[in-house]
C-alpha cells in the first residue's frame, strides 16, 4: 500500500489549476487528464463503477459487506488547485522535525516561511512538514483530501474484515472557481450523505458557511469638456466612489471575523463615462442577508433620484445559501464526524466556513455534505504547506467514520 504522504507528493506533480476564464468543463485540460490517472488508480486497487464523466468528474464504488442495510456514505474531494498562483512545476520540500524557527522556502527569492507571520507553525514543533519551494503554491487545497480519501478506499479494501456499507466516492473539478457542483450528478452518486475532505488546519469540522450573493454595479456617466462641464457632466467615477463611500466601512472583510458579515468590492474600474464595480455580499444570517442585499438596492435607488434614471443599475444574483439550514434537520452525520475525530485523537474543532463550499450547494441539491479537514495552512500561495501526520489522520477520520456508520 502507498501511504497517503507519499500519494499527495505524487500527486501536486500534476499541473491542475483551474482557469476562470474557460467556459469549457473541466476548465483545463490538466484536470481531466489528472481524472483519467485517478480513474485507472481507483481500477487498479479494486474499486467497482469507475468512471470519468465528459465533465471530468470522478466516481467510484465499494461495495457493502455488512448483510444488514446501512446508510450509503459518500467522501468528495476536488482535483484542481487555485489560479490565484502558479500550479505548474511544484516542487515539494519536506521540513523532517521541524525546529521552530524560519523556514527557507527559496533563498534565491529570499521566501521565508517564518513563525513571525504564521505563528500557528509553532503547533508543528518536531513535526514533519510539506512546503512550497517558494515559487508555486502547494496543491494540498485538495489534493491532501483526494490522497487521503484514496489511501483510505485502498486500506479498506485490503482489510475486508472491517466491515462497512457502500462507500461512494468522488473528484470534481473546477471548485476553485466556483463550478464544482455545477455538473455533480447527485443521482449517480448515489449516497445518503457524504462529507468533503477539503478543510484547512487538523480538526476542523465545518456545517456552516456564508449566503452569498455578487453584484455587478454599471454606472453610467455623461462626459463633456471639463472647462464647460458645470450642470452638464456627471462622473461615474465619482457617482461609484460616493457610492462605495455609503456602504459601512466596519463591514468590510478586513474588519470583519466569526459570524460577521461584510460587504465586499473586488473590482472598481472606469473613467467619467462609465464605471463598472464588483461587490460580493456575504452573511452567516438568512435575513440579515436579505437586509443587505435590499440595502444596497436602496443605495442605489437614492443615487438614481439624485443624478437621473438609470444612472447605477446593478445586476444582483444569489451564489449559494448556508448549509447549515439542511445538516441540522439531522445532526448525525455531524455526530458521526465529532467521534471519527475524537477516536482518532483529534480535538474536533467545528466552526463556520467563512467562504463557500461544494458543500453548501450539495446540500441543498439533495446530498447533505459538510467539511472536514485535510490539515494544510496557508492555500492558494506560496506559503502554504502541511503537516505529514494530519493527512495521516485525515485518513484515520474516513475509516472511523466508515466504521460508525456500518454500526448504526
């Protein structure tokens, strides 16, 4: 059997960033190749109904082999890792009992993964880690949760002597940029319910995540001569940023923390004629959701009457909604996950998703999916890095997990 550290550094050799701009399924063509060597993978070490879909997404089966009927569980992790940076020629260095001090991740670069800014590193005194090498992120956002979801399938196979239910698994791609549910065909995958490995730092355990709506803001303005330009020109530029001006500015991302929703603008870009604004709305709370979405409506309505009809339009549309609303109508899969953790010696630490998942939309499509962690630090740059023994654990949580559910 390969263990999952050594599966998780074969697998970030693999180039599979996901790319925003593609309107193709997969968005890269590295994800679906990545998908076929998944898929002869899953073949090779005994999994039934393997398949890859023209959308790139992975299925697998293990068969039940308990007489008696029990809930079909499903593991869900996803193949592409972020365009926010390089995922091409990642090259992994592994820290052996890691002695508290700065890490140099490229001294040419003079990349210094270092305590003074990521103090949660002292956690891993005399650990292992996995780094960048200071030029690429790391891939461990999720290519640790499909190693360790693998590494799992291959021990259980290998010890039918543990007995569990069908286990179904699946790789999506393109959760990065926000379409991994997009294609998931729940039907065919066929479980009760199933859990993502796909969170950040060891113990973590996640039911709850944002509403979130975007909204693309179109300001249109009226240029003239600016020495003739009293009474005549009105500046989008001016109008957007006055309308910036009367949103809240403690309710920004960079104020906010917890169960604190934000306002959030992510794009501002235009001249007197026309100013085009990006804002993404965020809250844990359903009706104070609502409450900002109106009150943007609103602000926009008063700028209207103030420079003319049709001044600011905005085109505003819901994202995905918090799970939370769909686990709690059954608690046990969460129960289920808190023993898995605490019979692995894990101190489960459930808390919010400040961000979306697959998760959250998986679950109000039918297949309750909440999120349990892989132990990485620092995603989507060249920072980030993971601990050997928390994939290590991330794999003993499926199998405890497994275990309890064949119990009932």
């Amino acid at each position: 059997m390969e263990t999952a550290v050594k599966r998780f550094l074969r697998y970030v050799k693999y180039e599979t960033t996901s790319d925003e701009n593609s309107s193709k399924c997969p968005s890269t063509e590295g994800q679906m190749a990545f998908a076929k060597v998944l898929s002869d993978e899953l073949k090779s070490i005994g999994l039934e109904d393997v398949s890859v879909d023209e959308n790139g997404y992975v299925m697998g089966t293990i068969l039940s082999n308990v007489d008696e009927e029990v809930p079909v569980v499903g593991f869900i992790a996803h193949m592409d890792t972020s365009p926010d940076m390089s995922g091409k020629n990642v090259n992994p260095q592994i820290i052996e009992n890691y002695d508290g001090n700065d890490i140099v991740l490229n001294r040419d670069l003079n990349v210094v993964l270092s305590p003074n800014d990521f103090p949660e590193l002292k956690q891993y005194v005399g650990k292992s880690l996995i780094t960048t090498d200071g030029t690429t992120l790391l891939g461990a956002d999720d290519k640790a949760g499909v190693a360790a979801i693998i590494t799992a399938c291959e021990y259980l196979i290998s010890h039918p002597e543990i007995k569990h239910g069908t286990i179904k698994i699946c790789f999506t791609p393109d959760e990065e940029i926000g379409r991994g549910a997009d294609k998931f065909d729940v039907e065919k995958f066929g479980a009760d319910f199933a859990y993502t490995i796909d969170g950040e730092s060891i113990g973590q355990l996640e039911y709850e995540n944002f509403n979130a709506a975007s909204a693309k803001i179109t300001i249109h303005g009226r240029n003239v001569h600016p020495g003739m330009a009293k009474g005549k020109m009105k500046n989008s530029v001016l109008i957007g940023v006055e309308l910036a001006s009367m949103l809240p500015l403690e309710e920004t991302p960079e104020n906010t923390e917890g169960y604190e929703g934000f306002y959030h603008l992510t794009n501002f870009d235009g001249n007197v004629e026309e100013t085009h604004m990006q804002y993404i709305i965020r809250d844990f709370d359903k009706e104070n959701f609502e409450n900002r979405k109106n009150y943007l409506i609103n602000l926009i309505s008063n700028l209207n009457e103030k420079y003319g009809e049709n001044t600011v339009e905005i085109d505003l549309k819901d994202q995905y909604y918090n799970m939370r609303e769909i686990i709690e109508k059954d608690m046990r899969i969460i129960d289920i996950a808190v023993k898995a953790m605490e019979l692995a010696d894990v101190k489960p630490n459930v808390s919010p998703i400040r961000g979306g998942t697959d998760g959250a939309r998986l679950s109000y499509m039918g297949l309750p999916t909440p999120n349990i962690f892989t132990g990485g630090h620092n995603f989507h740059g060249r920072y980030e890095y993971i601990p050997t023994f928390a994939i290590e654990k991330a794999v003993e949580v499926i199998l405890n997990i497994v275990k309890l559910v064949a119990e009932g």
